[in-house]
C-alpha cells in the first residue's frame, strides 16, 4: 500500500487528500496537524462564484450551513470540518496537536497527541502544506445580518440570513458586526477555489510520480 503524509489541515491539504483517493482509493494517508481539532481554525475566506467548491462527495452534510444555489458564501471554518469528516469516513488518520520534529527522506519523527502520541511514521511520499503568510496582504472581515452589510465588492450570503464582507482596510464599527477577522493572503474572492485546485494539483503531481515510477510489466 502506497503511504501519503500530509503535513497541514488547511483547505488545499484536505482537497489534496480528497483529490490523492479519487485517483487512487487503496493509498494510505495520515494528516498531521497541531491544532487540535480539523476546522478549528481562525475564520478564513468562505466566498464562492459557485456552491459547491469541490466534487460533493468531498464535503460531509453542512445541516444548517449549506449553501443555496443563490449563496455566495460558506462559513469557512464549517467546510473544512465538513471535508475532514469526510476524509474520516475515506479512512484518512488525523494526527492532531502533533509537532514535527525532524523529517527524513521516508520518515518523520514527532510529539504530541496524536492517535499513537509520540515516535516515527514512514512514507512514500510527503505533501507540505503549510507556509508562512505573515509576508502576505492583511485583510479584514466581518459578517453580519445581510440587511445590515456596506456597499463593498467582497462580499457573499451565507444561507442562515448573513453576509460575509472582506476589505483590505479597518471596517468602519458600526455596532452592526456579529464577528469579525483578519487573514493574511491574496485575495479573498478566489481563496476557496486557489486552495482547491492547489490540493488537486499536487495530488495530481504525486500520482503522476507514482505511475512514472511503478516498473511497467
């Protein structure tokens, strides 16, 4: 059996694990994370052109928080959730609040809580997905009653009543905001879809590795 690691539980790791078992069901993959939980993260982006994002059988059920055909926007923190669910039910093994601590050429040592807490996981090939954005573009957010939202472009319905607002200065405090965040990136309108197809990508470039190297008969 062919053994993925994928370090990260960002968006563009989950549609990478998602995409790797679309094209090759019987691979192994573990996803190592410290958060301690998948979908347990600062908001990020959750602005759509359309729902969904991502083939369906990558997304576990939303209950309240799915998209209509006329939403633009998903709580994003919820879909990523959703797909971890998802992945669980493929038969992915979340290693969660996990600290690499070195990483080898087939190995990876590492701490923490994970399903067998500390020690060594051997691979055949490793996806990292985790970057620093602290260099990127600042952005702010705010959600609010969709009655209440300012005239800005960036903008999406949620389909519980809401709307999902992101500019690139200080929203004005308005007293109106039920939440608000900051995220670092490029663009907030195409974060959802630059993060799947990311995923799709790399998981594309690995079973493209796999068929090159497997001995033809």
């Amino acid at each position: 059996m062919i053994r993925l690691v994928i370090l990260g539980d960002n968006l563009a790791s989950l549609s990478g694990a998602n995409h790797a078992l679309d094209l090759n069901s019987e691979m192994e993959i573990q996803i190592i994370t410290e958060r301690a939980e998948i979908g347990l993260v600062e908001e990020t982006p959750g602005l759509l052109s359309s729902w969904p994002p991502c083939p369906t059988h990558w997304i576990s059920e939303l209950g309240s928080q799915t998209p209509e055909p006329t939403s633009k926007a998903v709580r994003g923190s919820w879909l990523q959730k959703a797909m971890g669910i998802q992945l669980a039910k493929r038969g992915c093994i979340f290693h969660l609040r996990t600290r690499i601590i070195t990483i080898s050429d087939d190995s990876i040592d590492f701490v923490g809580a994970g399903s067998i807490g500390q020690g060594s996981l051997t691979f055949d090939y490793l996806l990292d997905f985790c970057s620093d954005v602290s260099g990127q573009a600042q952005w702010y957010g705010g959600v609010c009653r969709s009655e209440d939202s300012p005239d800005t472009l960036r903008q999406g319905s949620r389909p519980d009543g809401t709307t999902e607002v992101w500019s690139s200065q200080e929203l004005e405090k308005t007293g109106k905001w039920i939440q608000t965040m900051i995220w670092r990136g490029e663009n907030p309108d195409s974060f959802i879809r630059d993060q799947v197809e990311l995923g799709k990508e790399r998981a594309e470039n690995i079973i493209e590795t796999i068929i090159q190297s497997t001995p033809s008969e």
